[in-house]
C-alpha cells in the first residue's frame, strides 16, 4: 500500500570514477601541452579507498609543490518527462597533498547547445588532507523545458602537491534524478 | 536546496544492538584512525573488544518534513568505513504528528566496504515523498554489521571501529 503514499524510488542514474577516460588536465605548473592526459600514480599506503578504487591520477611529470589542474566530464541523459526532475549530485575526493573542487552542471540540446549552466557546488576544500575522504553535495531542479536533452557535469579540481613526493587525486560522482514512477 | 542534513555516526545517535562480546547498548569512541571522512577520524566500537568480534550498529538521523503543497524528492548518500568488514542497510520512515509510523521506505540494503579498512564506501538512494504525508518527521536509520580482524594473539591494534557520514538532499 506504500506506493499509494510516496516512496518511489529510482536507481542512481550515474555513479563514476575520475579516470585517464573522463578527466584532462588543463594546467600544470610542471609545464606541458595541454589538454594533457592524466596517468594512473601508485598511492600511499595510507591513501583512502574511495568506493574500492585507489586509482589515483596525476601528471605525466611531477614537480615539488606542483599546481595541476583536472577537469573531469561526466554525462547522463535527463529523460523525456512532463514534469521538473529533481538532480542531486555527491561527490567524494581524495588528493595529495590539497585540494579545491567545484561542480557545474550544463544541460545540452539535442543541437548540441548549453541552454542552463548550474553551479551545483564551489570550491570545496580537503580539509582533512591527504588521508581524508571529502564529500562535496549540491542539487537542482531541471524545469521541464529542459528536458529531453543531456546534461553534462563538470568537476574541475585544482591539486597542489607536497615538498616531497609525487600528488595524486581521484574522485567518485554520484547523481540522483528522483521521478515518480 | 542546501544539504538537508548532514551528520556523522556519533556515541549520541548510536547505539549496539547485537554485539558477540558483550551485552547491547551505548558506543564508545575509539581511534583517531583512518581513513578519514569528510576530516572526521572519530570511529565508534563497542566498549569490549575481542578478535573476529561481530557488532551490530543502529544509527537514527532525524529531519523535519516540512509541509507542502507538492511532493518532496529526498536523495540520501551514505559514506563509511570501518575495521574489518562492514555491511549497512538503510530504511527511511516517515512518522506523523503523533509519531505514528505512516511510511517506510527501503533505500539500501547489504552495501559492504569489501572489507578492507583503508576504504570509504559510498551508497546512494533516493525517494519521493508523497504531499499527503509531510508535517512530522523523517527518521533514517542505517544498521552496520560490523566484523572485526581476526588476529591470533588478539592484538589489541586491530580492535574493530567504524564511522559513517549521512548527506541527505531534499530538492524543493
């Protein structure tokens, strides 16, 4: 009798990894050609598991207190509705040695245009450090005219490595669209 | 909307009930150890701990359902860790007025951190909320069987603990 009163549920319509796929890096103090292409570095043995990855990216070159700047894409489609979709974003990260992130979503029609920008999170900061797993949230409401369409988030994370050794960073998104069913 | 809630596992929302070497009842910290989450390293165990010992977790996090003339879409994220395995199941109920149970909702159930102790495992689910039911309260409850290492001596450096951190969204 639940169904009667609420209490649909919907999966999660995106779960992803930061990878050498999703991500480019479009700026790095160590210098290079950009976009350049994230390599897969072998963590700490205290670095955080995030969701059973430790999977962590850096640059092909490494510096002492480099600056290297991710941008991750993520895509996932909104669906043919009649009504407003609710859109509700996670996202969990780790870095060596700090690390900032902000979200922004984009919704994009079927000409391949932007027709909504939406900060979803700004500039969330590892407080914890290294050994942390930090988690940043936002969330929107897509008005149906939005709709039919794909949106895209962007994660774009600015690291700074430590004095010594190599940086790394990784990140797991989690979208929710909540629709009755 | 800003996060609705966001709460980490504490000794005051948590309590044990089910532990193989003692009685049920309060948690006491342990640690700092990590991994940390979201810069938090306060970890909970039970106040006896043995090798292999298995503890059950049962954590309540309330919000208000505020009233409205439209549904409430409701998103809850759940990030954790723990020593050594760690399953977590998590259930919403929407109570009224007079704490009446109207609704209960499965969100997540069985989720593990594949047992190992550097990882925090996240789980998402969501709902929609139905109008006719909002003006009381929402309880989430997440339940984590937790085993700890089995270590012969017992060590007392591996004694189990876990840690969990609730983000619930709700999109007005």
């Amino acid at each position: 009798m639940t169904d009667m009163i609420g209490g649909e549920k919907m999966p999660i319509v995106l779960q992803s990894f930061t990878t050498p796929g999703n991500t480019s890096i479009v700026a790095n103090s160590a210098g290079g050609t950009f976009p350049q292409i994230p390599v897969v570095v072998q963590p700490s043995s205290t670095a955080p598991f995030i969701d059973g990855s430790n999977a962590y990216l850096w640059a092909p070159n490494s510096a002492a207190n480099q600056t290297v700047t991710f941008v991750s894409e993520f895509n996932f489609p909104l669906g043919l509705l009649n009504v407003a979709l609710p859109v509700s974003v996670n996202y969990a990260f780790s870095g060596s040695e700090t690390v900032v992130v902000s979200g922004v979503l984009e919704v994009v029609n079927l000409l391949g245009i932007v027709i909504a920008t939406i900060p979803v999170f700004t500039n969330i900061a590892n407080a914890g450090g290294p050994t942390s797993v930090e988690i940043a949230s936002g969330n929107t409401l897509l008005a149906l005219q939005l709709l039919g369409t794909t949106a895209v988030l962007t994660i774009t994370a600015t690291v700074t490595s430590g004095a010594v050794g190599t940086g790394n960073y990784l990140g797991q998104v989690t979208v929710n669209e909540v629709i009755a069913l | 909307m800003p996060v609705a809630l966001q709460a980490f596992t504490t000794p005051e929302n948590t309590v044990r009930i089910a532990d193989s070497a003692t009685a049920p009842g309060p948690v006491v910290p342990v640690g700092p150890a990590i991994p940390l989450i979201d810069g938090n390293s306060s970890y909970i165990w039970s106040p006896v701990s043995v090798s292999g010992q298995t503890v059950t977790f049962r954590s309540v996090f309330t919000l208000g359902a505020p009233l409205l003339s439209v549904a409430l879409p409701l998103t809850v994220y759940y990030a954790y860790a723990g020593n050594e395995t760690v399953s977590v199941t998590g259930t919403l109920q929407v109570l009224n007025l007079l704490g009446v149970v109207v609704l209960t909702v499965p969100l997540f159930s069985g989720d593990t951190n594949l047992g190992n102790p550097l990882n925090v495992s996240t789980i998402a689910a969501d709902t929609l909320l139905a109008a006719s039911i909002l003006g009381g309260t929402i309880n989430i409850t997440i339940d984590a069987v937790v085993t700890a290492p089995i270590t012969t001596p017992y060590e007392p450096v591996n004694t189990g603990r876990y840690l969990g951190q609730i983000t619930v969204q709700t999109i007005v």
